[in-house]
C-alpha cells in the first residue's frame, strides 16, 4: 500500500508546530498493558491509603519489602545505601545514595503530598438529638461541602487515650462494616436551599456525621443512643468521651477505586490530590536503582498550606538533606545548588463541560501524558515558583531523550483562579524546582478522575529523572 505523499508545507508543519499527543494513541499494545498493569498496583495503594497515616505505614511497609532500612539523624551513610525516614506517622522520606559526587550532583528530589481534602472530626463531637447520633465536624482542605452529603462514608483515624495509648480506628471500609452519613434536604422542601449560591447549599456546621440511633436500654436517663454509641466505642477501642479531646478522626468517601468506562481507560477514586502522584513516586524510588542521590518526599498538610510538623514548611526535610549531605562528606549548600526537584502535584485536567474556566491551549488533556506547570499560584502568578527557561529545557530534554509522552499546563484561565503546591518550599532552599502531575477531573471532589496513561507516563517522568 502506498502512502500518501506529503506536500511541502505538510512535511514543514510537522518539523516546525508543536502538538500535544494522546499517549494512548502513541502507545504500542504492549505499552498500553504496562499502562494499565502499572494502575492495578496503585488502585490498591489508594484503597488502603484514605489519610496521610495510612498512606505512610504503607510506604514504610512496601520500602521494608524492598530492603530499606530505617534511618536516624546522625547514621552513616554510604553509596548503595537504601533508607526511609518516618516522620510522626504522618509523612516519609525514601531515599538511594548513589555513586554519583553528591556537590557537584546533588539530589534528585520528588516531592509529593499524601494528605487530601476530607472532614475532620472536632475535639468534642458526640450528641444526639432527633431520634440519631452526629457527630460534628470541621472540614480539611478546599472541599465543595454540598458533595459530601447523601453518600457513603467511612472513618479512619487514631485515638490516645487518658493513659498514653494509641487506638487505630477503621470503619466503613469492609463490606461488612457500615459507613456513615451526612443529611441532605429533600428537594421537596429544598426550594430555599437551591436558591442559595453554591458555597451555602450546605455550610460547615451542617457537616454533622450520622453515627448511630439504637438507644441505651434505661427508661431513667436521657441522651440514651450517645450513650450506646460510647458503650460501642468503649468496648471496641477503651475509649470514654473525653478521649475524642487527643483524637483524629477522619470522614472520608467509603467508596473504593473502580475503572471508569467501558474501554476502562481511566479511573476514579477518593485522593487522587495527590496520592495518584505519590504512588509513582514511591515506587520509582523504591523499584529502581540510580547513579544519583534519590530522595522521594511523601508529606503532610498540602491541602492546608504545608504547615506544622509534617507539613513540607517543616524544617524536618532540609535537616535530612543536611544531614545526608553531612553523612556523604559533602558541603551542604554546594549541595542543594547542584540539586533538583520535582514537585509532584496534580493539575486540573481540561474539562469539556466546563470550557469557560479554561484556555484550551495550555489546559492539561486528558490522557496526553503527565504535566508540567512551569508555574502555579494565581492573578499574576502570585506566590508561585515560577521555573526557569533553563531548568524547564533540562527536564524536557530529560523527557524527550528517555520517550516520555508529557505536556504543560496552567490551572485554568488567567485571573479565573489558581493554586499552589509545595514547589516553591524546596525553591526556597535553593533548590531548581518545577510541578509536575496527574490531570484530574473533579479535583478535591470525593470521587477524582484521572487517565491511567498519564499515571504511568508520570512514573516514566520519574524514572527520566532518576536515570
Ligand atoms: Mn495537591
Ligand atoms: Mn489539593
């Protein structure tokens, strides 16, 4: 069969334009399997990881299968090392030494966060009232809270106790444990409710969690199904009332990930921001050795401006490259000069249904491979790392040299929006930074929507540059 011939001008605009391509149509069969093999194994990371605890225990666990020990400030270190640091419970450092001169290579970062927008249970929550038991809650993160009602929810947190003890609670997710819920008014008597704007279809202090309604059998007293609800909760965990006072509770979706679409292309699940960033970057420094220094970063507090502890403000991640580079022999700031780091985070993907908040040439496409926000923040770029010429060209070259389908984006359109992530924390240690992630749909909703060929083409991503 004979091609058809090329004209001049067509054979010119192929070598000159640029074009963003579907990574499904570049990939080769096989190549479309390792798309979707490499997304089973990250269905069950985001099943099991519903808060930054659990998604921390599981990177502790699978480096620990992998031959990485546990780290302390103050170790020696030597190349070939293989070593994860747990802070808190609530986020993780993994991390290679390579064989490279770590001043004049630096580290190779990928920083990601394993926290996501929920609803957080207060410090004194339980009461009864109308025939049912609520708890009440303060939501976590930039949620739109009318989603979260008439839906099934689970809870996940950690309680100590009046004597120091710690007790894990998980419900919701067996299918044998109930969930719970939040109330919605029927659309019968919703006429006042509809007409509200957006933001106060549903306000925060109407996020109350449905959580029991058997009654404590004893005529003589009152609020007798909190009471049955303590009883559960004394039996099952040794907890009193006053132990919710050093407690963390979280309500989130119960429901599990599932394949979206006859042709399961994409799929969708709780915590996509950014856990379906944080799992390639776990396994691409867990699964692959490396001439460089590798160090992946699965943090805490994103979705609340990466405050406190565990947050990526803390100064518990630059004492770790300080003291790694200590540990090397190696001058830390001749270090973080020579360092780079990927800022793993996802962006908005482009959404036909929703075209007016979009600029359709630099908005992230579905399916068209991970991408790279050369800046964030919003009206004028404000309070983003803004990368430069020279650090995007290097990654590119990266990419383009190592086969990896990527594009670029910005989140929405000029002055209709805007984010952040914690690239311009690393930045700030001097440290050449650019975001890169997963386009998503729905982002903060409890049920996100990604394609499976850009999670593995952001696995791919890191893998370029780890190599
Ligand atoms: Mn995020
Ligand atoms: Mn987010």
């Amino acid at each position: 069969m004979s091609e058809k011939v090329k004209t001049e001008g067509a054979l010119r605009q192929e070598k000159l334009s640029y074009k963003k391509q579907n990574y499904y149509e570049q990939a080769s069969e096989k190549e479309r399997k390792e798309i979707f093999d490499y997304a089973e194994g990250c269905k069950d990371f985001l099943n099991y990881c519903k808060t930054e605890r659990e998604a921390c225990a599981y990177a502790v666990k699978a480096a620990i299968e992998k031959g990485f020990t546990e780290y302390k400030f103050g170790d020696t270190l030597k190349s070939g090392d293989k070593r994860y640091f747990v802070n808190r419970g609530k986020s993780v450092v993994l991390f290679r030494i390579g064989s490279k001169n770590l001043e004049e290579d630096g580290l190779r970062i990928i920083a990601s966060h394993i926290d996501a927008p929920r609803i957080d249970v207060k410090q004194n929550p339980l009461y009864e009232e109308a025939g049912m038991c609520f708890l009440k809650t303060h939501y976590y993160g930039g949620i739109k809270k009318y989603q979260w009602t008439a839906t099934p929810l689970a809870l996940h947190g950690t309680v100590i106790l009046k004597d120091g003890t710690q007790r894990d609670i998980c419900v919701g997710e067996d299918e044998t444990d109930p969930v719970f819920y939040i109330n919605d008014l029927l659309p019968h008597l919703g006429a006042d409710q509809m007409a509200k704007s957006g933001g106060k279809v549903i306000e925060g202090e109407q996020l109350n969690v449905v959580v029991g309604g058997l009654p404590y059998e004893d005529k003589e007293i009152k609020d007798k199904i909190k009471l049955n609800v303590l009883t559960i909760l004394n039996e099952n965990y040794g907890m009193v009332e006053e132990d919710f006072l050093s407690a963390e509770l979280c309500v989130v979706p119960a429901f599990r990930t599932r394949d979206i679409g006859f042709d399961r292309a994409l799929f969708a699940s709780y915590g996509h921001d950014d856990r379906i960033c944080a799992y390639p970057a776990m396994t691409a420094v867990l699964d692959n050795e490396s001439e460089h220094t590798v160090i992946t970063m699965l943090v805490d507090k994103e979705e609340i401006g990466s405050e406190g502890t565990t947050g990526m403000q803390s100064q518990v991640y630059e004492d770790i490259m300080e003291e790694i580079s200590l540990a090397m022999g190696a001058n830390f700031r001749k270090v973080r000069m020579a360092s780079k780091c990927l800022s793993s985070d996802v962006t908005a993907a482009y959404d036909p249904n929703f075209p007016e908040v979009f600029e359709k040439m630099n908005a992230a496409m579905i399916s068209c491979g991970t991408c790279m926000s050369k800046f964030t923040g919003a009206r004028g770029k404000g309070g983003s790392n803004d990368a430069s010429a020279e650090f995007v060209g290097e990654i590119r070259k990266m990419f383009n040299e190592n086969g990896v389908i990527w594009q670029t984006a910005e989140l929405g359109k000029v002055d209709i929006g805007g984010g952040g992530t914690v690239a311009k924390f690393t930045a700030k240690l001097n440290i050449d930074t650019v975001d890169l992630g997963v386009p998503v749909i729905s982002m903060h909703s409890p049920y996100e929507l990604v394609s499976k060929a850009d999670l593995y083409s952001t696995y791919k991503a890191f893998l370029a540059f780890m190599k």
